[in-house]
C-alpha cells in the first residue's frame, strides 16, 4: 500500500486535475483502465475534502471506490458505503445517520434515488457519477434527480469510458448535468435540432449534416476525452472466434425458433409475443437450453436442457488453457451453473459463479480471491462484473454468450485490459455457426446497429417462410 501512496500521476491524470481547477463541473469521458478513479480521488483531496457523494454501480463500492479512497487518500478519511447502511436503517437508524454525516458517501444508482430527502440534509457539496451512461435516458427517474442536485451543488464530475454505448443521443442528459444551457432544457427540441431519423419507423438517429459540427464543439467546451492506447503502454490484443456446430437437435429447434414455429417443448408452452422474445429463445437454444413458463400461473422459469455443444467446446478451451486464470462471460443464469457444474466434474480447480443472485459479501470474495490468483476461473455476466473491476491479474476472456448491448460488451472486455497488465490478453468468442451468436458479433465487430441487424435477421426468415408457402400453392 505504501509503494501504491507514493505512485506518482500520470500525465493525463494530471492534465485532469488541472482541468478540475478550472472547472467546477466537468465530464471526464476517459477509456476504461486510465486511472479515473485516482483521478476521482486527487480532486477530492485538492478541493481540500468538501463533502463528497460518489454514485456508482453497486459492484465497485467497496472492491473499487473504497479500496482506492483507503489507498490514495489514508487509512484515517471518513468513507462509508452508504448502500449497505440504507438497507440496514430500520434495523439500525443510528447507523445510516451517523452514515451520512460521514465526509464521503458511496451509494449505488438504485438506492441513490431511493433517498433524496436524506441526501438533501446531508448537505453534500460535491457529487462524482461514476459510470455516467447510466444516466443517459433523460426520462429515467435517477436521470432527472441526477440532474436535480447537480444543479445545487458545488462540484459535479462524470466519469465513463462508454458515455454514448447506444447513440450520440445519450450524452444530453449527462451534460444536462454539467451544464444544462449547452444544448438546452428540452431534451426533444434538441433531439430535433440535431438529429433527424432515416427510417420513420425506426430506432435509429443520425446527424443532421449542418449540425454535427456545432454538436461536438458545444460537448468539448465541458467535457475531455481520452483513449487508453494514446495513455497507456498497454500489450497486444488477440481475438479468436471458435466456431460451434450444433447438434441434430439443437438444430432442428433453433430453426423452428428463428422461423416462429416453436410453440411448445416436452409439454412445455414456449412464448415468444414479440420479436425481441423469439431473439431472446434463440440464444438460449445456442447454449443447449430454452426457458418456459406457464404464463397464467405464473410460475418461475423452468429450464429444458437438451443439448451441450457450447459446453463441450469450453471444455476444449479450458483444456488448452491450462493454468492461466480466465474470466469466463456469460449472460443467462442457466449457463453459469451449467459452466460451474462442467468445471467441477471435468477439472480439479476453483471456479466460482457471481451474477444477479449471487449475494453482495459471497460476490465480493470471489472476486478478491481472483484478483490474488486463489481462483482459477471467474463465471460471471456483464451485468454483475462488467463495470469497473480491476482485473488484470489475469489476461484471458471467454464469451460463452454474448451480452445484447454495445456498452457491456466493450466495458466488460477491458476488465483484463487496463493499466498494469503486462501480457498479451486473449478474447475468445464461442459462436454456434449460422445462428444469431454470428449476427451479435459481427455488430460489434463492424460497430454495426444492432437492433437493425436483428430485425433483418428475423424478416428474413418470416419471408423465407412466406417463399416456401407460395411454392406449395403453385
């Protein structure tokens, strides 16, 4: 800890301190693994410790945030986390007051919204939003209260390496927060002033060709944005993509599926009312599963296993591995526990699954005994470890599905790719053949739009169908 104290700043961290100096409320759009967090903390400390409340994802409050307030600033400072004595007040009231009355508060977007009253007497003078996109919908309820108390405090900095993950449109209700005059109040007036939509029944928005100009001059007058490889001195990346055939069956249904043709499964109704639903079944049918649910008891999922050829080639990834440590990424939480079962039976090594259910102290030292090599693999989603996690202590990722979101997919990959890591790190994509898994990646890939590849995926297979009908009638 003491050789981490006297760690000087980078130049850009310095650059960024500066810039504080200047300016009161300032959105930090840096790349992931650039060291905002340190950054985070030196202006704390420059400003001469004025009363802090630091919003961020739940997972990197205490493993992230405390850690390095503890390392950067002393042992001694006053920092709580606020979201654990929030959950404890009725229990506890004494606790949670005594909590806010504490130098620095962190608390998590959820239960950020939860209290604005008590944030209000806490009388905090400087809020720091850690992982800003998620205030990007200026509808969302924490969007609006974001902004409500930045507009009341002294000093506001955003933090993110992903402020724009969907479309540019995301950046409005962020600077809204730094400086609601740049582009105005009303969020639709400048929605309409700057971007204009292609397609009338679409989601997508695209610049109008006068104005991207003035857009970008305008976002740069109150914000910096920095790129990692411009930064850091930082080892090459590979990506390798391993190509999964599915069996006869896991076929046959996934065909079904794409088509719109599979209504039930083992007696089992499958529903699909949408687009979005069907998508949703053809993943899982990639990873040799499907969920059902009966609708009108509502009933909790149940899970139909009926295939294991994903499975199989982890277990040759795994293999060829061997010692190295490796997140493995996945996204329902049926694949975690099929992945954790197929470790424990197939090899002798420590592995453990953190998601959504996972609980806060069980999620917290699985993740510090990964950080000191006691645990081989990592099985964990985007959603639950994706954000913030230093992890470059190891220099694998496997994606044994993939995330539906840009930002997720990119945070999550540089988990391992950040300041400190010293080898080459490795991506590894498992993608069953001629299935949506090739469609989610090639979008990432050729930074693509998503939701219009999908939509074009799934017409395609309804006119396909639609073909082979008027054939018959001929």
């Amino acid at each position: 800890m003491e050789i981490l104290q006297k760690a000087e700043m980078m130049n850009h961290q310095k650059t960024g301190l500066a810039c504080s100096r200047v300016h009161p409320k300032w959105a930090f759009f840096w790349d992931t693994g650039t060291g905002k967090t340190r950054l985070g903390c030196e202006i704390i400390k420059d400003k001469n410790f004025p009363k802090t409340l630091i919003v961020c994802p739940k997972t990197i409050i205490e493993s992230v945030w405390l850690t390095q307030i503890f390392i950067w600033l002393g042992p001694n400072v006053e920092a709580v986390d606020l979201r654990k004595t929030y959950l404890k007040r009725k229990k506890f009231p004494s606790l949670f007051t005594q909590a806010l009355q504490m130098n620095i508060g962190i608390v998590s977007f959820e239960i950020f919204k939860l209290m604005p009253e008590q944030i209000v007497k806490a009388k905090y003078k400087c809020l720091i939003i850690d992982e800003s996109a998620k205030i990007a919908n200026p509808l969302s309820a924490i969007s609006k209260m974001v902004n409500i108390f930045s507009s009341i405090m002294c000093y506001v900095y955003l933090f993110t390496g992903t402020p724009a993950g969907n479309s540019w449109l995301d950046y409005y209700a962020q600077i809204s927060c730094i400086d609601a005059s740049v582009w105005g109040k009303n969020y639709y007036s400048f929605r309409n002033k700057y971007f204009y939509k292609p397609n009338p029944n679409g989601f997508t928005w695209l610049f109008k060709k006068d104005q991207e100009e003035e857009f970008k001059k305008k976002l740069q007058t109150v914000s910096s944005s920095i790129l990692k490889e411009s930064v850091l001195d930082l080892p090459p990346r590979t990506e390798n993509v391993r190509l999964v055939e599915l069996s006869k069956k896991e076929r046959s249904l996934y065909d079904l599926m794409h088509r719109g043709k599979l209504t039930t499964i083992e007696g089992k109704e499958i529903l699909t009312p949408n687009i979005a639903a069907r998508i949703m079944k053809l993943r899982q049918i990639t990873s040799g599963f499907i969920l059902c649910e009966d609708e009108c008891k509502k009933k909790k999922k149940e899970a139909i296993i009926f295939g294991d050829s994903k499975l199989i080639e982890l277990k040759n990834v795994i293999r060829e591995l061997g010692e190295n440590q490796a997140v493995i990424w996945f996204h329902f939480s049926v694949d975690g526990q099929l992945i954790q079962d197929m470790i424990a039976t197939s090899f002798a090594t420590s592995s453990k699954v953190v998601d959504g259910a996972t609980k806060e102290q069980d999620r917290l030292d699985a993740i510090k005994q990964f950080q000191n090599k006691e645990l081989r693999y990592l099985v964990t989603n985007p959603a639950t470890c994706g954000e913030g996690l230093n992890l470059e202590n190891c220099s694998y990722a496997i994606y044994y599905d993939l995330v539906y979101s840009y930002k997720l997919m990119y945070q999550s990959k540089d988990r391992i790719y950040r300041k400190g890591q010293k080898n080459k790190c490795t991506y590894i994509y498992l993608l069953a053949v001629n299935t949506v898994d090739e469609i989610i990646y090639n979008c990432f890939i050729k930074n693509l739009n998503l939701n219009q590849a999908i939509l074009k995926y799934i017409q395609d297979a309804n006119y396909s169908l639609k073909q082979k009908k008027g054939n018959k009638n001929v």
